[in-house]
C-alpha cells in the first residue's frame, strides 16, 4: 500500500438490538478519529479511507489481515511508514497495523505533529 489505510464502520449503520429490533448506530472509536480528523483536515490527504460494514467478517480488512482482524477503527501502514515509540503496533500476514482510537491518534501526534490524545 502506497498510503495509510483507514478502516471505518460508516456512522448511522443499522445494528441488531438485544431485542431483536433494529436500531441506527455509531462506532465511538471510529467517531472519535472522525473527530481528530476534522480538527486536523489535512491528515485526510495522506490517507486512504475505507469504510466496512458492520457484520463480521469484514472484507476488506480480512482479506488483508486474516480471519479474526477486523476491529475498526483500524490504520493499515503504507510502504515506509514509521509509527513511533508511542503506538502499539500489530502485524498479522506481514502487514503492520494499529487496531484502536488512541494508537491510531498517537501516529498521527507522531507522523503530523498533531497533538497528542490525553
């Protein structure tokens, strides 16, 4: 991959209730990238942002990732990418990756001089 890639579930997603009811939803880790993106718009450039659906697996991460690797919010480093000493890296078929809100922040405070998350 040339750049990052960003994986998120898309916000107002349908989901199935406890009830079996349907209800529209958000992901609040994927909200909260959402929310640092928007306060730092130009780090969307730098990414390739792809949206998963709710039920697993999700495709696009597993056929990348494996069985199993499909949390989202979840950044797929791109060719060269160096995360920094504040993130805790994952790798599954050779492929590094952050799989939560707060790593996925800490690169981009390392990467774009963002700030970091508290």
């Amino acid at each position: 991959m040339e750049k990052d890639a960003l994986f998120l579930l898309a916000p107002g997603f349908q989901a199935t209730t406890g009830d079996g009811g349907n209800r529209r939803e958000f992901c609040p880790e994927c909200a909260e990238i959402w929310g640092v993106l928007h306060y730092f718009p130009a780090i969307k450039e730098a990414l390739d942002i792809r949206y998963e659906p709710l039920a697993h697996p999700r495709p696009g991460l597993a056929a990348i990732l494996g069985a199993g690797e499909w949390n989202c919010p979840t950044l797929i480093f791109g060719e060269g990418a160096d995360a920094g000493p504040f993130a805790a890296v994952k790798s599954a078929k050779g492929v590094h990756f952050l799989d939560n809100a707060r790593d996925i922040a800490k690169y981009f405070a390392h990467r774009f001089g963002t700030p970091f998350p508290r």
